[in-house]
C-alpha cells in the first residue's frame, strides 16, 4: 500500500516511526508546515524553547541522559544559525542528535532572500553529515537516513536542511525498514588477533591502567557493565576522562578519580608511569595529555575506539582496536578468561601500593572556615544531601565545572551531562532542561558559574512553562573564575574583564521568572538551603555565594607532564606557567 502526503508530513511520521516522544524546537516562517502537523497530533511533544541554541542543548541533555538521539527543530537562517554552537559541541562530545532546519523555497536558494542562510554549507564542519533535501521524493528516506547516521558508530550530531516548497509539495512515504542505509555501516567487531594481544599485554602489566572516556557511556549500558566486569576481574586501576563519568562507579574498590589538568594527582602519576595504558573510548584530547612528548613516556599504549579517526591521531598507539566499545571488552573478557584469568598479581600489587601512597596526598582537600562559603565545600554538601536521589548533574563551564567533577561522585552512566571538548559556557542549563523533560521524576541539578548562567537564563521561562522543576545551583563568585584563574597564572594577576559589576538579584529574578529563588552566604546555612532546593517542587535559581579568587587544585600546568603538578591550597601560582605552556592554555 502506498502512503501518499505532503513533506510536513513525512517529517512528523519518520520522527513517529523512529520512536521520538520529543522535539526541542522555536517555529519561523520556513518551518511553519512542520509546525502545523505537530499541531495536529499528540504523540510527539514539542518543548518551546526560548532560543534556538538552547533547543540543542537541550537535545543534547536529552540523549546523553537517556542514550536516544535528540531531536531539534528550527527555522531558517538565523534559526539555523544559532543552532550552530549546539552541533559544535555535540560533535566534539559525540552526542546524537537530529536537527531539522527549515529552507528558503529550492527556486530561491542562493538569492539571498529573507531569512536565507547556506545552512548545509554553514554546518558541514560542525556535523556528522548534513543533507539539503531539494525533493520531497527523498525526504523519508534522508529522515531515516539521518538517524541512523547519528546513532551508529561514533554518535553525532547531524542536520537535515528541508526547503518550504519541499514541505507543502506530496510524495509517497519509505517506511525505516526501506530506507537506504547501507552505505554507512561502521565496524563493530574488533580484530581478533590484536585482542589476543591486548590480553597478552594485560597477562604481563607490572603497572597497568584503564584510561576510559565518553566512547564507554556512548556504546550503551551493556559497555559499562563490561568494563566494570573487567575491572573488577584484573583488580587494576581504573582512572576516567570528564566525558567518561559514571561508566564506573565512583564508589568503586579500583576507582582513582577523574584524571587530565584539574584531575587527581594518583590518577595522574599512575597515568605517566604505568607500564600498560589501555585507552577505551576516550580520544587522548590535550587536557589529558598534557606535554605530548612526556606523556606516559614508559608505556605500551591499547587504544579501543569505534572511530577509526581517532586512533594515532593524537597519541602512537602499539595495540589499535578498531570496534564497537560492548563488543570489544566482550572479546577481551572471552579471551581473557580462557587463557586462565591471568595477571601478574604480585607486580599489581606492588603497583597498587604505590597508588595509595599517592593517595595520602590528598589533593583535593581544602579547609572552610570563616564567614564565606568555599566553592569545594558547596560542592560537598550538594554531593552529601543529594547522593540518595534519583540523581541527574549538568554542568556549564569553568571552574565549578571542575570542581562539581572532583567532589561529586557518580555510579552509573548517563548521570552526568557537560560540555567537554567545546567548553560551552550556556550548555548545562537548557542540558538540564532537556534531562528533565526525559526524566520528569528525578532531581535534575545544574552546578553553574554565574556568568555561565547568564548566557542562556531565558530558558528559564522555558522551565516555568513546561513546569519542569531544574535546579540551578549557581556558584556565584561574580568573576569569570576560570579566566581569571589563568589571568593570575599566566599574566600577572591582571584580571582585563573577568569580573561582573553588574549582576542581577537571582531571587528577584527567580521572581520575575515565576520561580523561587534561594539566596546563601554563611556556611552555617547551607545545608537547609539546599534541602530547601531539593525539596520544592518547581524550578529554583539557587544564588551560592563563593569565594571570589578561590583557585581550582589539583592543575597540571600547561605545557607540563602529568608528574609536575599544582597542589592544593599552599600552590604557588607565580610563574607557574611558562612560555612554553602559555599557548595551550
């Protein structure tokens, strides 16, 4: 049977037909068909969002938290436009999303008319693929097309740019089981003899490590489990990237701590001199790194990454396994176990005795006292008061960023959602927005800067709309902490416009938005007005007000290996970065 109708259509049923519950989106004139049809349906829910670039945050929030693609709709243009930085940092994070853009008419294309942007051309480099559809014939066929792009393999974002004509005009329907999707069909299975290798290298390690990353949380549940398994079979050190937090519990008898410029000093030092780094899903990015010529100088480095890009592109790697990341560690387990389970359990040992003396080190410790909240201690008691929830963490960017990684613990994946390889200040708002349309139950908490906050705070009327009840815990120490971090490191304490002198009163605020708001400053009070926040059933605008030169330690110095490290609150930051280090800050 034949399903005739009009492109509008065809969009509302793909998105039907590939089990979407959600779309994130802000109407205009070039999409207007598309609207009219969510209009008359009511399977999908449409979340108005209060700008375009809050929309894909939000779908990014949406599939990191539940590991389905989110799905964006916007119009032409400027709509496209200000999707950009979303598809940016979906890209560099590896988050699947659909963005669908509406288009001038095709017989208007490149006349410069109203509203008219060269979105493919415009976000081909910020995209998995993108497609300009100039004929409504393939227009199910290139929905389908584009999710199965996002999700398979390495995820990402991509982009389907569908003109007005093509969405008024009627076609016939191609149903997913029909549509045209094997040219992209990437390599899930790693190689058998290089497997059998790796477990050769795990049989023999005196000093080994699991270095993991985001590529762990992306490959599903079945991955995690899998890589706790081995974990917990080899009883080696496990150490984890920013983007790979929760794949292993935080409580977790081999767990070390985030790793890379803020991460911890034991994961660090065991990451330079560990004889066996096995890399699963993480892409050796220069915030872990750090020198590359001094990086684990002493170590033969395994490398499981289903993007074939990704490996030797940064880091020489002597054992590249090409796959699928639940598939892989599948293989390995297998292998591993028939050949006896071996490990060179005494050398381990030993190992693991020189880790807890790293350990006593205790870097991330620090001493509140007198009348101003430290950020570290905010962080603390969120993590106390709130590790019993059904528990889900956004972040924006910068130090509480930071922070919120090293004093806030996560057992499972899909629990932790911020912006790592972009660093999007603006991202863990609508990122919170989009958790908790998708987990409308849980205690969904942004850790903010204030000035992050403030980048994309409209979405608050977004929050307010919907009735979703995201909390905003905003350390606020009216600086741009990070970079004046770096302006005190690398230029003499000269801190060229890195302060606010002209905050909003966040309670009021809050007020205005039709939210509450919870303003602290004592320690004394801060245990309350967190329960205060947990407890209320709304949105909250949380105004914690920090330190205001508070340094983020532990911190590898740019241009340092991961031995050389600033430690705890006696660092002297003088000179502490040099020439050399001064340009990849």
């Amino acid at each position: 049977m034949t399903r005739q109708m009009t492109g509008a259509k065809m969009v509302v049923q793909a998105l039907k037909d590939q089990g979407v519950d959600v779309v994130f989106g802000y109407p205009g004139g070039a999409v207007l068909p598309i609207y009219d049809e969510v209009f008359q349906q009511n399977d999908i829910r449409h979340i108005l969002v209060r700008h375009e670039q809050g929309a894909v945050h939000a779908a990014e929030g949406y599939a990191r938290s539940t590991g389905k693609p989110g799905v964006v709709l916007v119009t032409s243009g400027p709509g496209a436009t200000n999707a950009v930085q979303g598809l940016t940092d979906a890209l560099m994070d590896s988050i699947p999303i659909v963005v669908l853009t509406g288009q001038v008419p095709t017989f208007m294309i490149g006349t410069d008319a109203f509203q008219e942007a060269d979105t493919v051309g415009i976000t081909r480099p910020c995209t998995k693929h993108n497609w300009l559809v100039n004929d409504t014939e393939k227009l199910s066929d290139v929905m389908h097309q584009a999710f199965h792009v996002a999700t398979s393999g390495r995820p990402g974002p991509v982009l389907v740019d569908i003109p007005k004509d093509v969405q008024f005009a009627s076609a016939e329907y191609t149903p997913p089981a029909k549509a045209t999707v094997s040219h992209y069909q990437p390599q899930v299975k790693g190689d058998m003899d290089t497997i059998t290798e790796l477990v050769e290298a795990i049989e023999n390690a005196e000093r080994p490590i699991f270095y993991t990353g985001g590529g762990v949380i992306n490959s599903g549940p079945a991955a995690s489990q899998l890589l706790r398994e081995l974990v917990s079979a080899t009883g080696f050190p496990i150490t984890s990237t920013l983007m790979g937090l929760g794949a292993y519990p935080a409580s977790g008898e081999s767990w070390m701590g985030m790793l890379g410029m803020h991460g911890l000093y034991e994961a660090n030092l065991a990451m330079h001199d560990c004889d066996l780094m096995v890399n699963i899903g993480a892409r050796f990015d220069d915030r872990i790194t750090g020198r590359l010529d001094a990086f684990s100088p002493g170590s033969k480095k395994a490398h499981i990454d289903i993007d074939p890009s990704s490996i030797n592109k940064v880091i020489k790697t002597d054992i590249p396994i090409i796959g699928d990341i639940a598939h892989v560690l599948e293989d390995v387990l297998k292998v591993w176990k028939a050949r006896g389970r071996k490990t060179n359990k005494a050398a381990v040992a030993k190992w693991w005795e020189q880790i807890e003396e790293w350990k006593t080190v205790k870097c991330l410790a620090f001493t509140q006292e007198g009348k101003t909240i430290k950020p570290q201690y905010a962080l603390e008691r969120l993590e106390a008061l709130t590790k019993g929830h059904d528990r889900y963490i956004c972040t924006e960017v910068g130090q509480h960023q930071m922070w919120a990684a090293q004093y806030m613990g996560f057992e499972d994946p899909n629990r932790w959602m911020t912006s790592g390889g972009l660093g999007t200040m603006g991202y863990g708002f609508p990122a919170s927005i989009g958790v908790q349309v998708a987990h409308p139950d849980a205690l969904v908490i942004n850790v903010a800067g204030e000035a992050s906050w403030l980048m994309n705070m409209q979405e608050m009327g977004t929050a307010v709309q919907f009735r979703l009840p995201v909390k905003q815990f905003i350390l606020n120490n009216e600086r741009l902490g990070m970079v004046r971090q770096w302006q005190e490191l690398l230029h003499g304490e000269r801190y060229s416009h890195s302060w606010s002198e002209a905050l909003p009163d966040f309670v009021k605020l809050a007020e205005a938005f039709g939210c509450k708001g919870i303003m602290v400053q004592d320690p004394a009070d801060l245990d309350d007005a967190i329960m205060e926040m947990i407890n209320y059933d709304g949105p909250v605008i949380f105004d914690c007000l920090v330190t205001k030169h508070e340094n983020c330690f532990p911190m590898i110095p740019s241009g340092q290996p991961h031995n050389k490290m600033l430690l705890g609150e006696d660092a002297s930051t003088k000179d502490a970065i040099g020439a050399s280090g001064a340009v990849l800050v």
